[in-house]
C-alpha cells in the first residue's frame, strides 16, 4: 500500500489539507467514539502535522507537540488517528513510526510522551512507549500517560 506522507508545520498546511485533518479527527474522534469535545484547542498551530494520504483520500494523521506546550518535561505526539477504512493493515504503525522519527528529526532525540487512550497501551508499548501515570478520564475515555525514553 502506497502513500503519500507529509510533514508541515501548521502555517503550511494548504486549507484542503486542514479540512482533510480535522474531518478525519472529527469523524473518528467526535462521531465514532461519540465523544464530544472542543478537538481545536489552541495547540495546533505550535505542531507540526503528519498526514498520510492514499491517493486523494487522508488516511492517518497525528500531531507533533515541542517540549512545554503538553507537558513541561517532554515533547508529545497528539491527536493519532487512523480512518476506519485503513484500521488493521499496518497504517497505525507506519504512522507511529514516522511520528517518532519526525520528533527526532525536529526536536531532537529526547523522551517523547503521549496521552494513550487505555484500550491501545499494547500497541503503544511495542514502540518503547512505556505507562508512566495513572489512569485518568479525559472526555468520558480511560487514558494513562507513557513515555518512551
């Protein structure tokens, strides 16, 4: 499966790529999970944005937070979202993967931390995320923090 893997900053991002970003975590994010909360929360425009698109169609994206802006000790990877119309091909992985490595490139290779939905902890463990807080309720969903050293 081919792909067109982007990385911009989020004064660089075209008005078609924005749209596509927030459709994609508004569908998965609002509509699937039926979670409903304010997703613009004044962080993007200090990220960088990874975009991975199959043709014309936005199939995963996340968000690269600097260190200070999520947490004071560490940058974060944020909002990842896959389209349920790529979920168990490897998309997620690709994703996670060049995110880590996107952090490195831009940020420097330094702990990464992440607000990990519950349900997903094995999958983050298998890239080095390791659960470093408790357990807590962010929007009526169990999230834990991680780390990856």
């Amino acid at each position: 499966m081919a792909f067109t893997k982007i990385s911009k900053a989020f004064a660089e991002l075209t008005p078609f790529e924005m749209y596509d970003m927030l459709r994609l975590r508004s569908e998965v994010f609002v509509v699937e999970q039926t979670c409903v909360f304010l997703d613009m929360d004044d962080k993007d425009q200090k990220c960088q944005h990874l975009l991975m698109y199959k043709g014309d169609t936005l199939v995963a994206t996340s968000r690269l937070v600097p260190k200070g802006i999520s947490y004071p000790d560490a940058m974060s990877i944020g909002r990842i979202v896959t389209s349920v119309a790529v979920r168990g091909t490897g998309v997620g992985k690709i994703l996670v993967d060049y995110s880590i490595e996107e952090c490195y490139r831009l940020f420097g290779k330094e702990s990464i931390k992440i607000g990990a939905q519950l349900y997903a902890k094995g999958f983050y463990e298998s890239f080095g995320f390791v659960q470093s807080g408790e357990v807590y309720d962010e929007d009526g969903i169990d999230h834990i923090e991680m780390t990856k050293a």
